[in-house]
C-alpha cells in the first residue's frame, strides 16, 4: 500500500526531526502526538517502529511531551507493541515506555515495571538479547532492570534512553 510508505516515511521524519529539543515541543504544539499514537495500532510494522521511536524521542527529556504522550494514551497501544513480532518494534516500544516512566507517571511506571518482569521472554522470542540489555540497562529478569530510588522504596528509578535518529 502507498499510503503505508507515506505514514512511514512521516513518522521516521518525525523521529529524525525529534532528535533537537525545539523541534519536540513544536511537533507536539501542532498535534503530532495523537497522530503519533494511532501510528502504533497500524497495520504495518514499520509504521509502528517509526511511530514508537517518535514517541520515543519527544519523550526523552521533555516533561510536557511526556504529559501529552500520556494524555494522547499511548501506554496500551506501547505496551501491546512489546509483543510484536518484529524485534525493532518490540525495542523502540520498551524505549518509549522506559522514557515515558522516567517522568514518574504512575501509569508509565506499572507498564514499565510489568515490562521488566516479561523481559527474559521478550529476549528469547527476539533473540537479541544484548539490544535489549543495553536499552533497558541492566538485566532483563525483571529483578533489577528497575531499581528502586532511594528515597521512596515504592518508586521507580529508570533512566531514560537517549533519543536516536531511525534506523
């Protein structure tokens, strides 16, 4: 289908156009974001990688894209995408959540910790364990993928994963 070419193309520009901090708040000003987030029920996969590595990237370090991502309610449709076939869509998915979780939204947090708990099958259906090692930063068995922060045991502690141009 032509017009799924077309969804990838945006949303990988999208990624790439991502990366500045003023292109974050502007692609969020002119309502990206929803858009973004239907992106990731699409029927093509690299629509969906594209789409989650955008969300990714607005996400990274960006408190008001992180509200909005959560506003525009992408944390069912991230979390559906964990259990995608492809791997690259599995990874740009658990990067997006993993920055969404560092903004402390309680919602972001669960979906990221229940991420964690899954990672040794989400490792060995991809194959590609060290990828995802190294995205989450620490190991995938889900006991201290998410460490807690020092203050308050009941939060979680994750950095976020720096934002990347497409692949």
């Amino acid at each position: 289908d032509e017009r799924s070419g077309v969804r990838a193309e945006a949303a990988g520009a999208l990624v790439i156009l991502s990366l500045n901090a003023d292109n974050q708040v502007a692609i969020a000003q002119v309502g990206a974001v929803p858009l973004l987030v239907d992106l990731l029920r699409d029927d093509i996969a690299e629509v969906r990688e594209q789409a989650a590595a955008a969300l990714r990237n607005l996400a990274a370090e960006n408190a008001d894209n992180q509200a909005a991502i959560a506003r525009a309610g992408a944390f069912t449709p991230l979390a559906e995408l964990l259990k995608d076939d492809l791997p690259g869509v599995r990874e740009e998915a658990l990067a997006a959540l993993r920055n969404l979780a560092a903004a402390g939204l309680e919602e972001a947090e669960a979906v990221a910790a229940a991420a964690a708990a899954v990672g040794v099958a989400i490792r060995e259906s991809a194959g590609a364990g060290p990828p995802l090692e190294a995205l989450l930063g620490a190991s995938l068995d889900g006991r201290d993928a998410f460490p807690a922060a020092g203050k308050d045991p009941g939060r979680l502690s994750i950095p976020t994963a720096p934002p990347r141009a497409a692949a």
